[in-house]
C-alpha cells in the first residue's frame, strides 16, 4: 500500500496543461540541503494519509481533473506505486511522476503506466553525490535518466542551481565515498 504524507486537491501548476492532484508519497533516501518537503524524508510521516481515503477522493473528481501526479518524497522508494498507478489510471484519470530518479529498476517498471514525468536532477552527474549525501546517486538518476529518455514518454527534465553549495557539498561527498568504499 501507499504511503501518502500529503495531498494536493487541485494544481494547475504540477502536469502541464492539466488539472491535477499531486499525491505526496512519504519517504526519500537522498538528503538534499534545499529539499522542499524535508518532512516527507522519513519512511513514515507524523500525518499520512490511508491510500482508500486518496482513491475515495479521487471518486469524488472524476470530471474535474484531468491527471493524478505522484511526488515525494521520492514516489520510486515505494513498492506500492505501480499498484496506486494502476488503480487510478483505471479511473481515467492521466498519469504524472515527479522524481529524482532513485530507484531506476522501479522506474522502468511504471513507466509504461506514466503519461509524463518530470526530473530532478540534482547536479552533474559526476557531482551528484554532494547535493545527496548519497554515495552512487550520480550514477542512479544518470540511469534513470535514460530510462526517461528511451521510454517515449512526454517529460521535462530539470536542475536546481545552488552555486558554491554544490562544489562545497560534492567535496565533502566524495571524500565520504573515498572513507567509505
């Protein structure tokens, strides 16, 4: 089952064209210093919100929106995903994804499902790891992202500027990976 740490009812900003709901998967295993859901880090939210109540909502919208837009968090973390896909595709409603890229085999599996994705891409892909604090994140998104690439689907891929912050943090990581590995 999904875990949902919050719900956005209606957004004309987050699918283009469309009206949307975002649902706002919890969890994330990247530890970005200018994430915009912080709250949404942790596998469990202090106020999650039950996949029924979502679906139940969604019921109610059928002919008001246009599309249900899965974001995080990071939406690839969770096993339930295809499944939550599935179930409101079959309402009819568009399918969107946010994400950052994570988890690249649980991508490829959902893609199919997906209307259009957005990327995150965090920095170079050589400089990935300081903006994660993740050893390896470099690596995962430059996967996911040609995952993107070659599905076909409809997507915007997009990066964040931070400046010194990056070279400052990609040090800092790269140095961990060194002790580490």
């Amino acid at each position: 089952m999904l875990r949902v740490g919050g719900l956005t009812r209606c957004s004309a900003s987050d699918y283009p064209g469309k009206l949307a709901a975002v649902v706002f998967c919890q969890g994330c295993a990247w530890r970005c210093g200018y994430c915009h859901n912080p709250e949404l880090q942790g596998a469990c939210g202090r106020e999650e919100i039950a996949w029924p109540e979502v679906l139940a909502f969604l019921e109610r919208r059928r002919g008001l929106l246009d599309a249900v837009v899965f974001s995080g968090g990071e939406p690839t973390q969770q096993r339930g995903l295809e499944r939550a896909m599935r179930e409101v595709k079959a309402m009819g409603f568009l399918v969107g994804l946010h994400t950052a890229g994570i988890v690249p085999r649980r991508l490829e599996k959902v893609l199919p499902l997906v209307d259009w994705v957005a990327m995150d891409v965090k920095a170079r892909f050589d400089e990935h790891d300081g903006v994660t604090r993740v050893c390896g994140s470099g690596e995962r998104a430059r996967q996911s992202r040609d995952l993107i690439l070659g599905s076909g689907v409809a997507c915007e891929i997009h990066t964040i500027a931070a400046g010194t912050w990056h070279a400052m943090g990609s040090q800092a990581a790269k140095e961990a990976c060194e002790h580490d590995g």
